[in-house]
C-alpha cells in the first residue's frame, strides 16, 4: 500500500466527521425542521457516514478496487451537500444572511449533490464487486453517465434557479439566453443520467447471470440490501416519521453490505438471511391479516349484533388466532418458499427423507450401500463418492 493509500482516505474521513459534526449543530441550534425532519436527519447522518468509514477499510485492505475509492469521495461530497442544506435552512432562509460564505456555502451545495449521488449509483453497479467494468462493451455506459453528470453540474453551478429554494437565486449564476440553455442542458443531463442508472443496473443482473461461486454471493448481497428500499417506500404511505428512519436505515444498508461482500465476511450466509427474510416476511403479513380480519371483520359482526363498540373479548380472540397459527403458517410458508426459490435444497431434503424411509425397510447390504452413494450424489454433489464399511 502506498503512502497516499494510507493516509488520503484517513483524511477524507476526518473531513467528513468534521462536517457532519458542524451540520447537526448547526441543525439543534437553528430552526431547522421538526421531529420528522429531526429523524430523518439523524438516519441519514449515520447512514451517509457508513459510506467513508466503508470505504476507508476497503481501500486499506484492497486498494486496487475502486469501489473503496468511490466510497471515501462520497464520504466529504455527502458533507457539503449536508452542511449546505443546514446552513442555507437555518441562516441565510431564516436569518437573511446573505453575501460573502453564505453564497459560497449555498454554491457548494448546489453541484455537490449530482457528483455524490452518482458515485453511489450508476458506478457503483457498474463496476460492483471486482472494481471494474464487466467488459469493454460498457464503457459507453460509463461515459454516458460521466457526461451527463458533467452537464448536471455544469448547469447547476451556473443556473440562476435552485430547484430546493425557489426563494432563492444562484449567487454565482448567469441569466439571460445563456442560462436558459443551462437550465435546458440541466434537464437532459438528469434524463440521460436516469438512462445510465437503468443501464447500469442492467449490467449488474448481467454480470450476475454470467458469474459463478463467491462473486454472484456477492452480488446477491448488494442486491438484498437495495430491495430494501422498496420496503422503505412502501413506509411513507403508513407514518413519515417511519419513512424518515428507515431511508436512512435502508441507505446505510447499501456501504454494509458491499463491506460484507468485498470482504467475503460469511459472505455464504447471504442465502440464509434472504430465505429468513422471505419466511418471517409472508408471515408477519399472514398474522396481521389474520388479526386485522379478526378484529375488523369478527368485531363489526359483534358490534352490529350487541350494539357495543369495543369488545375486549374479540381482540382477545384474535390474538390467540395469530399466535395459533404462527407455527402451522411457518412451517407451510417455509416450504414454499424452499420449492419456489430454494429447488435444489428442497429436493434435497426430499431425497434424504426418501432414504430415511427406505433404511427402515431396507435389508440388503449392497443394495442400501448403492442407494446411499446415489444419495449423497444427488445431495452433496461431489466428485467422488466412496463408502468404507468396518469388519
């Protein structure tokens, strides 16, 4: 590891500490937000500092993957556009300050933002896990995003409107005919960026299609903890302070995992996790159903029969429903989550019940010994089997 290796990532995190640390502070001391915002604030804090902290560790240990390195420039980009954004709520919106570093603050949040969020997106699935591109065939891709971005934040630096302050103008922006084109050249360069996203996630499922043994457990663990952030917006509908924390859960959730992955640390456990997951996931919609329909549908037959409002008794019942048919609806959700994505195990566990069967039944030496090695064939999978029999 060279010297730079060592000590720029180091310094990156520092910086980045300092200025998250400047922006909560100034976020408890100004008027920024409330306890939705506070929330949210907080998860995103600790969920955008995963990113250098991850990075950091990987370029020390594999400085020839550049994920490490986007991770570390994300690190002090997410800081700016953080301490930007508290700074412009809390005194320049709320105080008036303007001039001299509250422009320049406001300016460095404006084109800050496209950079760090490219970084973590389009590049980071194409070049996931190995640091580089699946194949020449992509560079288009790459170049599409790094063009587009540049367009981005060559019209947000320059364009009088922002887009999170409308009350506000650019302090270094230019108007007229030029900034008209500025604004124009914003808006595609957010729409072909849109289409290297989707591309570049395109790679990613391509790349796992064609890999095999530890990099597809690797992507399976990048991909896990994206599918997070379709739970996450399923969680705005039902509370916003819900949907506050888990985004910043769910981000942070994103550095973990290709730490994980990178590191190959029970890298294997991935399929176990994503089957818990599914399992306890169905069920947990299965009970409430069960309770809600219980609660609801049993409760309003009562209420309309009785005349009462609330009775005790019904949610009583219930629970007991749910709680009945946890380990019924386990065991069966189970099995067809095993037959419907886990094939192999089933059949696997399949054929050695099978066997367990046959041993009760089976009398003849030879024959259970053939029987055996066909099992451990179908099961296992090796590529030699052999059976030692004691005299």
């Amino acid at each position: 590891m060279t010297s730079v290796s060592r000590w720029l990532p180091l310094a990156g995190l520092v910086a980045t500490v300092a200025l998250f640390v400047a922006a909560d502070v100034m976020a408890l001391r100004g008027s920024y937000g409330g306890v939705s915002d506070d929330a949210f604030r907080l998860a995103l804090t600790v969920a955008l500092f995963a990113f250098p902290v991850v990075g950091t560790v990987l370029v020390r240990r594999y400085p020839e993957n550049s994920i490490g390195w986007l991770f570390c420039a994300s690190g002090p980009l997410f800081g700016l556009q953080l301490f930007s954004s508290i700074y412009a709520e809390n005194y320049i919106l709320a105080g008036g300050e303007t001039g001299g570093f509250a422009d320049f603050t406001l300016w460095i949040g404006i084109w800050t933002g496209p950079i760090s969020y490219s970084l973590v997106t389009a590049f980071l699935m194409l070049l996931f896990p190995t640091g580089h591109l699946l194949s020449r065939r992509w560079r288009p891709v790459a170049l599409l995003a790094s063009g587009s971005v540049a367009l981005v934040v060559l019209g947000s630096v320059f364009r009088r409107e922002l887009d999170d302050y409308p009350q506000l103008v650019n302090p270094y922006g230019i108007g007229g005919t030029f900034g008209d084109i500025l604004d124009a050249g914003t808006g595609i360069g957010w729409i072909l960026f849109s289409i290297s996203v989707l591309l570049a996630g395109l790679s990613l499922i391509v790349r796992y299609r064609k890999s095999r043994g530890v990099e597809r457990q690797q992507i399976k663990w990048m991909a896990f903890a994206a599918s997070f952030l379709l739970v996450t917006q399923l969680s705005w509908n039902i509370s916003e302070e819900l949907g506050s924390l888990l985004s910043g859960l769910t981000f942070m959730a994103i550095p973990i995992a290709v730490c994980v992955a990178i590191l190959r640390y029970r890298l294997y456990d991935i399929d176990l996790i994503i089957n818990r997951t599914l399992v306890y996931g169905l069920l947990t919609a299965v009970l409430g159903l069960v309770y809600v329909a219980g609660v609801v549908g049993v409760g309003g037959l009562v209420r309309g029969m009785t005349g009462q409002e609330g009775n005790n008794l019904v949610v009583a019942a219930s629970t007991l429903a749910a709680a009945g048919l946890f380990r019924p609806a386990r065991t069966r959700i189970q099995a067809f989550i095993d037959r419907r994505f886990y094939r192999s195990r089933y059949d696997a566990q399949q054929t050695i019940f099978d066997f367990s069967a046959k041993m009760r039944e089976q009398i003849d030496l030879d024959s259970l010994t053939s029987e055996m090695a066909t099992v451990v064939r179908d099961t296992v999978q090796p590529t030699h089997v052999s059976l030692w029999l004691r005299s």
